[in-house]
C-alpha cells in the first residue's frame, strides 16, 4: 500500500512539473524555460527535479507533449459543445478567440513557441510533430464525408491557417487588426470546410 501511495504521490508531483513547465514553454517559449524556475511555478525545490526528469531537454519534451495534450483536450471539448453540423466551427472560433490570443500561456503551444521547436533537440521535436499531427487528425475527423487524403489535406491547411492567425494576430500591436486577421481566417476556413 505503501509503495502504491508513493508512486501516486510521484506521479502527482511529476504532472505539477509538467503543468508548470508546460505554460512556461507557452509564456516564455523553449529557451526560457528554466528548471529552476519550473520548480519554484510547482512549488518544489531545484534539487528535486532529476527524481523526476533525467535532463532539462527531457522536461521540454514532456512538457510539449503535455502542452499539446492539454491544447487537444481543450479543443475537443470545444467540438463537442458545438451545436450539430457547427463542430469544426467551434473549434475554429475556440482557437481563434480573444482569450486565446491575450493568453499564450493557456493555449496552443504551437502558436506560442512553434518558430522556436526546430532549434531544440530531436525528442522535444518529436513530441511537438505528434501533438501537431493530433491537431490535423482532431481537424480531419470534422470531415467524415471526404475521403481521408482530400480530408487530411483539407486539415493541415486549416491548421496552419489557424495557428499562423493566432501568430499574426499576437504579433501586431493593432487590436483592430488583430481582430481583422482572425476574422479573415475564420471566412477563409469557413468557405474552405463548406
């Protein structure tokens, strides 16, 4: 019993440190990500981290693949609230939103740090190309009645188109255009789902 509650009082710790790392990746992007600082967000001391992670790049990893995770689980309950027929919008307007674009921290890992993941190590690469790829599947799954290359296509343009709105719309320090970018993504995606 003993040793159950430990491991369960470990793997409690280790998702803090995930979570904490995770919005860190999103706040400050890879290259301000540190385990000090990572440590301190969980509410855990420096010298504890190699209990839980063997190097700085294996915390980067795992907290992208936990960033992208959150982000998925995030946008699927957006589908799933949408009214029938409206799914994809849904997740469209979720991603586009103003909370969205005023917290980075909250949202898409690929919209906050993306620039900065082919600069990092193979396993943090990895794991950011498995949550994209769960972007376009989660996408391409709005489109059952095309057939799964036409479908697949039509996803990985939607979500490059949304991730790069989401950039743009961060970038400028026009709140009107801003606004004007996701509009015009949010009408070329709907004309391109129809």
């Amino acid at each position: 019993m003993a040793m159950v509650e430990a491991r369960s009082k470990k793997e409690e710790t280790r998702e803090r440190i995930l979570r904490a790392a995770a919005r860190a990746i999103r706040k400050h992007g890879y290259e301000g990500v540190g385990v000090a600082d990572v440590m301190k967000e969980a509410g855990l001391t420096h010298g504890g981290f190699y209990a839980h992670f063997e190097s700085r790049d294996a915390l980067l990893a795992a907290a992208a693949d936990q960033a992208g995770a959150e982000s998925i689980e995030h946008l699927t309950r957006a589908i799933a609230a949408g009214k029938p027929g409206q799914e994809l919008m849904a997740l469209v307007d979720t991603y586009l939103s103003d909370r969205h674009v005023a917290a980075p921290e909250q949202g898409c890992a690929i919209a906050a740090a993306g620039s900065e993941v082919p600069r990092q190590q193979a396993e943090v690469r990895r794991a950011a190309s498995r949550r994209i790829k769960d972007l376009i599947g989660l996408i391409e799954r709005q489109f059952p009645e095309w057939g799964r290359g036409a479908a697949h296509d039509k996803a990985m343009g939607i979500a490059a188109s949304l991730v790069g709105a989401v950039v743009l719309a961060r970038a400028v320090d026009d709140a009107q255009l801003s606004n004007r970018i996701r509009k015009a993504a949010r009408e070329l995606i709907r004309a391109t789902a129809g």
